[in-house]
C-alpha cells in the first residue's frame, strides 16, 4: 500500500522574518487545498497572529492555482509609515 505524503508546511517564522528584508514584494508563502483556507490565513496575517504581529505590518493575497490556492505575504509596515497610513493610537 503506497502511502501519500502531505507537503510540508509552510514555515511562517521564517516567511516572515525574510519578508522584512524586501518591504513590499510579495513572495508565495504557503499552498491551501481550499480557498477558505487561504482566505482564513490571509485574514490572519493582516490581523498581525503569530510571527506576522503587529497588526498592519504585513499585507496578504491569494490566488488560484493548481492543487489549491497559495497564499503570498509582503511586509508592508514601512510602505504604509511612509504614506502616512499608519493609525497612531494615544
């Protein structure tokens, strides 16, 4: 019986800290067998979870591709300091 191997997961860790070091490009980061899966981590990087913190800091899109729906991050906080979209809180 031949047994199917998942791929490996993504290493978000690593993803983000790369991504610091060319703000704004959006490299592919992850691929989701769904597009709710993609959308639901999408939703949680722009909300800052885990290694993509604070909030804001990194921007995510996906798209269709075969075998699922991939996920790609760029690091934004620095872009959006200098068009002055950061909110500022007291």
């Amino acid at each position: 019986m031949t047994k199917t191997m998942a791929p490996p997961r993504a290493d978000h860790a690593a993803a983000a800290e790369g991504l610091r070091e060319m703000p704004g490009v959006y490299l592919p980061v992850d691929t989701y067998p769904t597009s709710d899966a993609a959308a639901v981590m999408a939703l949680s990087v722009q909300a800052g979870d885990g290694h993509y913190g604070p909030a804001g800091a990194y921007d995510a899109r996906i798209k269709d591709v075969d075998g699922g729906t991939r996920l790609y991050v760029a690091y934004a906080a620095p872009l959006r300091q200098q068009n002055g979209t950061t909110e500022e809180k007291a």
